[in-house]
C-alpha cells in the first residue's frame, strides 16, 4: 500500500474513533448531566470506545497483523494501551483546557479533536515501532 493510501485509511479510522468517543460522551453527559463527575466519566467512557475501534481497525486494516488467539491479542491490546497512555494525555489535556476556558461542549469538542489529532499521529509512530514491530519487521524482509 502507498503511503498516501495507508495515511488515508489511517486518517479515516482515526476519524470513525474520534466519532465514536463522541457519541460516547454525548450520551454519558446526556445520561449524567455537565457536573465534573459527569464530564469525567463521558471523557473516559468515550475514550474507552475510541480505543478499542481504533485498535480492531488499525490491527487489521494498517498493519496487516494476523496473530490470532486471546494471549496475542491481549498482549497487544496491552502495549496499544500502554502506547495510548501518552496520547490520551495529549487529548484530555487539549479537551480539558477548552472547557476550562470556554465551558460549552462545542469547544470541548473542537479540543477534543485538536487533541486527537495530535495525538493519533504520535500514536502510529508509537504503534508502528513498539505494538506491531514483527509484522512491520516482516513487511520489510
């Protein structure tokens, strides 16, 4: 695949898993209410669905990986996690810091997204060369 088709599909999965953190957490606020409490748990909630769809997605469609069964699967959802600990921050931090400054969920979403994006792209990088280091390592050989 060329490059500019694999940053397409990357870019287009990263769009489908910031549309369904925000679904999440439209519904969460929805169910609880704007208070702190509610705001934190529609931000992890949301980010709980964004993470697992982006891994399902980018296992299969952006590094070709085909490990199967429940340890190799677990294993890497653990480091895609560990990798997504850096870029959450990024995220949280920029989603944070628009409703702090503005408190309308039109800025916490364009926050929302400024973050992702950010961070999406430190995340394959993170991904490419720690997660899925044997299939690109098989690619190249």
């Amino acid at each position: 695949m060329s490059g500019t088709a694999l940053a397409l599909r990357y870019s287009a999965f990263a769009v489908l898993a910031v549309l369904a953190n925000l679904a999440v957490q439209r519904l969460v606020l929805a169910a609880s209410g704007s208070s702190a409490g509610g705001f934190a748990a529609a931000v992890g909630c949301g980010t709980i669905a964004g993470l697992a769809l982006k891994y399902v997605l980018d296992k299969r469609w952006i590094f070709a990986d085909a490990t199967r069964g429940l340890a190799a699967h677990g294993r890497k959802f653990t480091l895609y996690t560990a990798m997504g600990l850096v870029t959450t921050a990024i995220f949280w931090g920029t989603e944070t810091v628009f409703w702090l400054l503005w408190q309308s969920d039109a800025m916490r979403e364009l926050g929302a997204v400024l973050g992702l994006a950010v961070g999406y792209a430190v995340k394959y990088r993170l991904d490419r060369r720690f997660v899925f280091r044997e299939t690109m390592q098989v690619r190249a050989a």
